[in-house]
C-alpha cells in the first residue's frame, strides 16, 4: 500500500506511474497535511517534495468542484509550472480535477479566461498569481491548501511581499511550505502567516534508512 486510507482513484494514478512505496517525506508529512494543520517541509532535492505536493492536493480535493481554484501552489519560475502541471495530470488521470498553470510569459487575459471555466489547481509563478490576486482574478476564499514549493529559493529572491499579500487575503486555508532548507526568511514568514506551524526536517540519510528498512 503506498500510503494509508489514500485515495483509490489517486492510487491507481501512482501505481500506474510505477510509484508502490512513498519517500520518507512523502510518508510522515501525509497525516499532518491531511489533518489541514499549517506546516514547513524541509528536505533535499530527489526526496519526493514535489510528488508531496501533487498528492496531498488531490488527496484533500478527491473531484472537481465549483468554478473556483481550491489548491494553489506558487512555485519560482515557467519550468518548475510545467513540471508540477505533468505531475498532476499524469497522479491525477484517474479523476476529473482541472489543473491550470501561470507564469510571467504567458497571456494574463487569457488565463483569467480559462480559470473562470472552473479550475481546482492553480499554480503559478509569485509574479503572475500576485497580479492576478489584485486584479480579483477569482475568489481566494475557496481555497483549502496555500503551498509555496521552493520556499528557500523564491524568498531568497524577496518574493516575500507578494506571498504575504496573497496570504493576507484569504480568510482561512492550510498554509504549507516546501523547502530545501528552513532559512531565517522561510522561518520568518511562517511566523507571519501560519498558525502554530508543525516542523519537519529530514536528511537523506533519512531516506536511505527508510528504503533499507522496506528491504
């Protein structure tokens, strides 16, 4: 079983995707993110943060539902959009959730357009989505998981301001941070906008014990 009471529609997606064990990040953060408890994940590349990401997001919204986006991930640039749209679209097959991407080279009319359709994941680049948040692009108060994946990287940039004003205007959604690193920025801004966040660190060791202890 890959992890417990999972999704059966999001678990053929993962079998057929050839994903039969989860990462120790992937394993130990599912009941907090599930329990919607506000939380910072840190952990190196190559240890599963993004398929994290992808199935806790269709694990919490199962089916499309209303026009609204209900999970919004704000990742740092156009590749890292593309890539999370593929994870979802090929974890997600088996239901019928939407997933739209933006970024800054794309058509902001446009996308409006297409989100308005109805969509149930919205991911973006903090540019993009921070315009579309000011220009009541669609209503933020739907939204039950805030994820901002590379946490480290886009702050290091000072995307601070925007992620706090996009934060700042939703009334209540699960705020999750994925990082590479727990950096003063990251650790500061989830003393800004999160509510007794839960904090999980790991190492790849982490992992290398965990895959020993499957064999």
């Amino acid at each position: 079983m890959f992890l417990k009471k999972i999704n059966t529609d999001l678990l053929e997606g993962l079998k057929e995707a050839g994903l039969t064990e989860p990462t120790i990040v992937q394993k130990k953060t599912f009941g907090t993110i599930k329990s919607g408890a506000d939380c910072v994940i840190s952990a190196p590349d190559g240890m599963g943060k993004s398929t994290a990401i992808v199935i806790n997001a269709i694990q919490r919204l199962e089916k499309a539902f209303e026009q609204s986006p209900r999970a919004l991930v704000i990742v740092q640039d156009k590749a890292k959009v593309l890539e999370m749209e593929g994870l979802f679209k090929q974890y997600a097959k088996y239901t019928d959730l939407r997933v739209y991407g933006v970024y800054e080279q794309g058509d902001i009319d446009y996308d409006k357009n297409q989100i308005s359709v109805g969509i149930d994941v919205l991911i973006g680049t903090p540019g993009t989505l921070s315009d579309m948040f000011s220009s009541a692009g669609f209503d933020v108060n739907r939204l039950k998981m805030f994820i901002l994946d590379d946490a480290n990287v886009i702050l290091k940039v000072r995307h601070d301001t925007k992620v706090m004003r996009m934060s700042d205007g939703i009334v209540k959604t699960q705020r999750i941070f994925f990082t590479d690193d727990i950096t003063e920025r990251v650790e500061s801004l989830a003393d800004r906008i999160m509510i007794e966040p839960l904090f999980f660190e790991f190492e790849e060791e982490d992992n290398k014990e965990a895959q020993e202890e499957q064999e």
